[in-house]
C-alpha cells in the first residue's frame, strides 16, 4: 500500500502558491472541498485561477475567496447565486471564462486521462466557439476543446482510505472524480477516513492511483442552497 | 385564456412516452414531472448526477448531498443512479437522453435558442444548456410567447447571445403549440379560447397556419 495520507490541511496544501490554477469539485454547494477553501483564505494566496462550475454564494464556498479578493479568473459553466462574483466581472476586476457544463466535465475527465483536447458539440455557431478550431464529422460541427491544466485538485469525496481509494455519496459526486488525477497533485478531503481494506474493492469510485494526498476534514457544514420539501399528507 | 406555467407544463407533459429518459430544466420545465401520466415509465436525469429523481423529500428528511440541478433538495425512485459530470454528460452528448425539455429567452423560426446572457445586464452562465441542446434530437421550449412588454420571443432571428443553432424542434408557449421545421413556426394547437389571430401577433417570426387549428386538450 502506497501511503498518501497527510495528517492536517496544511500539510495537504503544502506548496500552493500565488498565480496557481486550481481545480475544485463541487455542483453549487455540493460536494465542494470545504476545507481545502478554508484553508485558501487562510494561506491568503492571490491571483488564482480555479475551476469549478459554480463561484460558491457571498458567505461560503468559493465566495469566501472572492470576498478575499484572491481569484483572478474564474473557469466555470454557471455563476447565477453571487453577488460580489456578478460585482467583480461586471467592474472587469474578475476574468470570467465561461463554459458548457459538460465541457468542463470533460476538460477535466480529458487531462486526467491523458487526452489533450477532444470535439463537442456544445457551444458551436455560438460566442462559446468563437476563434476556436470546427470541424464536421458525419455532416454536424464539432468544437476542438482543449484538456485544462491545473497545478492542484481539491476533491471532497465521502469515505476513502490511507491508499487514496474514494467512494463519493449521492450527487456530492458531481465534478469530484473528474478532477482526481486531472492536476499535477490532487488533494482529496473525505467526511471518513476509514482503515485500508475496509473499503470493497468492487465499490470504489476512484483508485488511488489518482491521487496523491488525503486526510479527513473536520466541521463540515454542507449548507443547503435551495432548501425544497413537502409535507406529509 | 392563455396558460399559466402549470398549463404549459401539463400540456409538454402529454409529449413525455413511456420508456423515456428526460432532462428537465430549470423553471416551468421543472413542473412537467408533476403532470406525467402515472400509467407510464420515465425516468428524469438531472445533469448533476443523477437518473431516478423522485418528487421533493418529506421535511426533515431533506439530504444536503441529493439534489437536482436547480440546487433544490430531492428524493431517488427505486431504481436510481448516481454518477459524475463526466457521465453525465456522456448520456447527454452520447444522445442516450430521449427529451430533453428548457426555458428560453428567445427562439428564432431556424431553431436557433438563446437562454444564458443577456449583455451588460445578466450573465448566469450557460450551465449544461449549450450540451443539452448541441446534442438532443427532441427537444421542447417551455415558455411564455411574449415578454412583459408584450414584445414576441418567437422570432426571426434571435437577438442575444445564442445557446445552440438549428437546434428547437417544438415550443410551448402560453398561447400555442409550435413545431420548429423549414425556417418556420407552424401552428399545431391553440391554448383553449386563444385565436389564430391573437397567435399571428404575438408572433414575431414566420407562422406557418394550415387548415383549422384545434385546441389544446389539457
């Protein structure tokens, strides 16, 4: 067993530093590295670039890092719950690429495989494609995408062992197993760190070959953003 | 009368087939699961992750880590299935997706849809808008046929930012049902009390009409 636990999140953040591109799972609050980002704001690094599909809401998730004036360019497919987001992109203190979701996805999914772009569908004879390379296959155009490349992952998985293996719950799965092994080190937090060999090797959702360093975080808050139900009859 | 939003969602719900995967949206698309004939298979994907999505949990029992891809806690139907991004998307792209069903801010007569930006004024983001119609081969517009202004969004040319081209095959509106085919709106039904003619001005874009038009029977 290869051993990639770290014992706090500052030894799992060891080495970022200012003008690094950052990958972060998460879908709105979902799933998002929470303390991975608190741990950002505390380190105070500044002019990051990250990846994620959405920019957290004004008090928590990525937000923290906006109201800390820390992000330079944001790479995401939708940003609609952020003020101070909507504030920095609209004064041009915030660079904003935006991008199709399943783009992003992929972008990611491409360099952690190894591809370095691929075609789409998405986004073509649209301001998404614009100077971008088309090409038609079987009569329909496609978009050449380009693989992102990230000098850190933060990932939130459910359980996962000292070895690096994850198995990730519900759809706080989202962009997290895209991101694992799709940046030079990719740091994974986990609600439980459980024994090696407690996981069953038939039910984990990401080896550890993708990753190079987990611990187990602490407080998480996972906040509701859109807070749905109905009542029993 | 024109429909309200529930009206436009019961009556793309009678387009939903038994055996369907359906992707729904964000707004009125939301609202079609709650008038799906109950005699009939369909599964929903949300496009964050999961197939199976069941009807809104009891309170208490909501789970930060279920949700939909409106960020609104949710429930699972027997049978569901979780899954990343990545996947998800291959179902999308990869045209596993029977009906894919969205809002819009505009569709032009070419199928053309614009739903993400409005310049200077709102920029959301496209979110997995410009996959889903890139790829689907059905697809319906839930929406109202004209703005607040009274101003047609069934028109010529759309006039924001595009989401995908050629792409709209039917729209629902409040007033009608259109098909979307050789750079024109035809006329298929008229919400109930509505006239021909109130559709031909609420329509900016070319309106095919042929023979008599029946009503919509919701």
């Amino acid at each position: 067993m290869i051993n990639k636990k770290v014992n706090n999140v500052q030894q799992a953040l060891h080495g970022v530093k200012d003008h690094m591109t950052l990958m972060l799972g998460g879908f709105g609050l979902c799933g998002i590295p929470e303390n991975a980002i608190a741990e950002l704001v505390r380190l105070n690094v500044k002019n990051v670039t990250c990846i994620s599909n959405n920019a957290g809401v004004d008090d928590f998730g990525l937000g923290l890092l906006l109201q800390n004036k820390q992000i330079k360019k944001m790479i995401s497919s939708y940003v609609g719950e952020n003020d101070e987001f909507e504030r920095q992109m609209l004064s041009g203190e915030l660079e904003v690429e935006l991008t199709p979701q399943g783009t992003l996805a992929e972008k990611c999914r491409a360099a952690q495989a190894g591809f370095p772009a691929f075609y789409t569908p998405a986004g073509f004879g649209t301001e998404v494609a614009e100077g971008k390379e088309t090409r038609e296959f079987d009569g329909k155009m496609y978009v050449l995408e380009p693989a992102f490349k990230a000098d850190f992952a933060f990932v939130k998985a459910w359980k996962g062992d000292a070895a690096g293996n994850l198995v990730f719950k519900g759809t706080s799965r989202n962009f997290n197993p895209n991101m694992c092994g799709a940046a030079v080190i990719t740091v994974v937090e986990v609600e439980d760190l459980v024994e090696v060999g407690e996981l069953d090797p038939n039910h984990i959702h990401i080896p550890g070959i993708f990753v190079q360093r987990i611990f187990e975080g602490a407080n998480y808050e996972k906040r509701i953003e859109q807070r749905t139900v109905r009542q029993k009859q | 009368m024109a429909l309200d939003k529930n009206g436009i969602a019961k009556r793309i719900a009678q387009e939903v087939q038994d055996g369907f995967y359906v992707n729904l949206g964000i707004g009125i698309p939301t609202l079609v699961a709650n008038y799906v004939r109950e005699d009939i298979e369909v599964e929903f994907q949300s496009e964050n992750g999961v197939l199976g999505m069941g009807p809104f949990p009891f309170d208490g029992e909501e789970d930060a880590d279920i949700i939909n891809a409106g960020k609104q806690t949710i429930t699972t139907m027997p049978g569901a299935s979780f899954f990343d991004s990545a996947t998800s998307f291959a179902m999308i792209r990869g045209k596993h997706v029977d009906l894919t069903i969205l809002g819009a801010m505009e569709v032009a007569e070419n199928g053309d849809i614009a739903n993400w930006k409005i310049p200077e004024k709102m920029v959301k983001g496209m979110g997995g808008a410009m996959d889903l119609v890139a790829s689907a081969e059905n697809i319906i517009v839930a929406m109202m046929h004209t703005n607040k202004r009274g101003e047609s969004k069934i028109l010529k040319q759309c006039s924001l930012p595009l989401t995908g081209v050629g792409c709209v095959t039917k729209v629902v509106t409040n007033l009608a049902v259109l098909e979307v085919k050789d750079k024109a709106f035809h006329l298929l039904e008229r919400a109930p009390g509505v006239s021909v003619e109130e559709i031909q001005n609420a329509t900016e874009g070319t309106l095919v009409v042929k023979g008599d038009i029946p009503e919509m029977s919701l």
